[in-house]
C-alpha cells in the first residue's frame, strides 16, 4: 500500500500517496450507518466517535469497539494535554526553545531557522495547495506544521520510497527509538531538530507519532482486512495521527465553545475519510501488488471474492459494494467538516480545501462507473483551481 500522505495538511492534506494524510480527534461518534443494511454489515459500519459536547448522552452512546476505544484513549490523552497547556506559565511542557537549545542537543535559532527553511521547500515541493495554505498561518505555526509534515513523508519513505525494499522491523524500531531521543531534544539531523523543536513549544504528545510507525509495521506483513474495525485502527495508523499531530499547532479558535476532545474527533474523522477515499481509489494499484485493503467480511456480504478483486471487472455487485464504501467515507467527511469552524481562522482554509477537494475524489470514481480496477480517479486542475476560493470564502465565514 502506498505511503500515508504525511501531510499534516489541516488534518490529512491531498496526495496521490495511500495513507493519505490525512488530522484531529475527539470522542469518536459510533454511528452505525445504513440502517437498512442486515445487522452483520453493521456490525462493521462507520462508527463515527461520539461522546462529547453533550450530543449523545453517555447511557445512549453506542459501545465502542476495541480498535475504536484504543484510539478513543489516544484522543483523551492529546485533548487532556492541550487543555492543560491552556492553562499558561504551570503547564509542565518543557520549553527548550526558550533555552536556545542550551544542553538539550537543539541547535541555536540560526541553524533551526535553516531547518525550517529547508523543511518549508520539502513542504512546497511535495505538498503544494497545502503549501500555499499555510502562508497564512502565524510564522510560528506555519514552520511547526512544516517540521511535522516532514516527519511523516520521511516515516511514509521507510515502507513507501525507493529502499522500502530492504526496511525491517528492527529498523523501524530504530525509527522510533530516534523519535523518542527527538522528543527529549536530541535530535539526530536538522529536520529532526526542527521537529524537536516544535514539540518543545506545542502540547504535541509523542504517541500519534508512534502509531504512524505501528502503521508502517502494518504494511511490512498485513494485506488483508477481515472487518471495517480491522480497517478503521490501520487508517487511524497510516491517516488519523496526523489530526492529532498538527491541531495543537494549528489552534483552537479562542472564541470556540466545543471541547479539545472533539475537535481533535472531527480531525481523525478527516484522517480516517481521506484514507478509507485512498484505498477505495487504488483498489487496482493494490491488487497488483497482492494487497486488498476492503473488509473482506462486506466483500463476502457483496456476494464478492479476493478473486474477483484480482480480475478486476466492473459489476452490478461491485458497483453496490462501492457505493456503500463512499457513503461511508462521506459520512466522515461529513463529521469532519463540522470541526473545521472550531480551528483558529488562520488554519481553517488549508483544512477545508483539503477536505473538499480529497472529496471530490469519491465523485470521481462515480464518475468513473466504479472503475477503480484500471482508472485512477482524480480532481483535475480546473476543479482544483475553483475550490480554493470557495474554501477560503467558507473558511472566512466559519464560526
């Protein structure tokens, strides 16, 4: 399977790449969708997390699952740690920043202004729209995000890039062991000095970024899916990290009255949209490489086989299949979009002219016929180009 976008991109940023980068998370609305679907493809329908700002009361929310309650606990723990930030100067997150790097490992401004710099070009070159939305953020937040995005392309490189051949466990445990010596301000090179030295001044907590890694262990022995709770913890991996990577960077609005937790809910929802919308596009791509990342339990419901994945011919039973798999990616996107008038009004734009446009993939491969054995499904130029000003007009009005 292809690379997670790393993009921090306003919670997972557009990208031809799988994980899709995709944002941010908070009390996951367990929703289970298509109420007339027989009661075993609910079992393994959207759950989209749900618990706070009072809108399903705790006795009626529905139970979480295991994948969905380990991911639960994540989100609690990053929204407990922004709140706690909030509340200035007692707040016990270290500020090597401050220090110019004294004893800590951390180069002085002049090197870390290099870093970021040069984490800004990588940011341009591989992400470009997102690129552009991050002019408008606050220099501070604008470079964090770009040290963050550069993290994750080079953790997506480890099983995605052009030595993804000869990468084993034991090397993505060294990966981790040099986050966790970047997160107690040692870092290893100038990109990891940036990111040391944004985690130094944002409430970002390391676990995030130790999924993604789980997620990259994933791909060196998993191709198969047996559920969409199967699915739903692996696109939380590879996508939903990245929401709560980058909502402590790119702010809460001040005048917000919805809670840390959901807000950084909506980001997931966003990671985990963008990723279920990549594996629905690259569904020939995968099979080629002997990978099937769908439920296989909905495929068998479909009346469909691993074979007929790997034959790759468009039927009345494919089509049904896929359009239950986008109503289900949209009812994500749907649940992120609500999140994005909560974030500080600088950062909303690139937000939501990455969920828009990453949504217009779906209409694509509706467009298509539900070929996503042989067409690749994309949002052209043009299409693009329109979108951006209708998200900014949007984003501006957001309250």
């Amino acid at each position: 399977m292809a690379a997670p976008s790393a993009s921090p991109a306003a919670w997972t940023t557009t990208t031809t790449t799988h994980r899709g980068g995709c944002l941010r998370v908070h009390a996951l609305f367990l929703r289970r969708h298509h109420t007339h679907l027989h009661q075993r493809r609910r079992r393994g329908a959207v759950r989209l997390v749900a618990a706070a700002a009072g809108l399903v009361a705790a006795t009626t929310a529905p139970r979480r699952t295991a994948a969905e309650e380990a991911v639960y606990e994540v989100v609690l723990r990053q929204a407990a740690l922004v709140e706690e930030a909030s509340r200035g100067p007692g707040s016990t997150r270290r500020r090597w920043a401050e220090e110019d790097g004294a004893g800590t490992g951390i180069p002085g401004w002049g090197l870390l202004a290099d870093a970021y710099d040069r984490c800004g070009e990588v940011c341009a070159e591989y992400a470009k729209t997102f690129y552009l939305g991050t002019q408008l953020m606050t220099p501070e937040r604008r470079k964090a995000v770009w040290a963050i995005y550069v993290w994750c392309r080079r953790t997506d490189e480890l099983v995605d890039g052009p030595n993804s051949s000869y990468i084993t466990p034991k090397a993505l445990d060294r990966w981790e062991k040099r986050l966790e010596d970047l997160f107690e301000g040692r870092p290893y090179d100038m990109y990891d000095a940036a990111l040391a030295d944004t985690v130094s001044k944002f409430p970002v907590d390391i676990q995030p970024f130790k999924d993604m890694i789980e997620g990259m262990r994933l791909d060196l022995w998993k191709s198969r899916y047996r559920s969409f709770d199967e699915l739903y913890l692996y696109c939380y991996y590879v996508a939903g990290t990245v929401g709560l990577m980058t909502v402590p960077v790119m702010g809460i609005a001040p005048d917000s009255k919805a809670s840390a937790e959901s807000v950084y809910n909506a980001a997931l929802a966003l990671g985990i949209a963008n990723q279920l919308t990549n594996i629905l596009r690259d569904v020939g791509e995968d099979s080629r490489r002997g990978r099937i990342y769908l439920p296989l339990d909905e495929l068998a419901e479909a009346g469909l086989t691993e074979d007929d994945i790997f034959r790759g011919k468009v039927t009345d039973k494919w089509r049904k299949f896929m359009k239950g798999q986008i109503q289900r990616a949209r009812l994500f996107f749907d649940e992120a979009e609500k999140g994005v008038a909560h974030l500080d009004s600088a950062s909303r734009w690139p937000v939501l002219a990455s969920l828009w446009l990453y949504r217009q993939i779906l209409d694509a491969i509706e467009a298509n016929d539900y070929n996503n054995f042989t067409k690749r499904a994309y949002v052209n130029k043009a299409k693009k180009l329109l979108s951006l000003p209708v998200a900014y007009a949007r984003a501006a009005v957001a309250s």
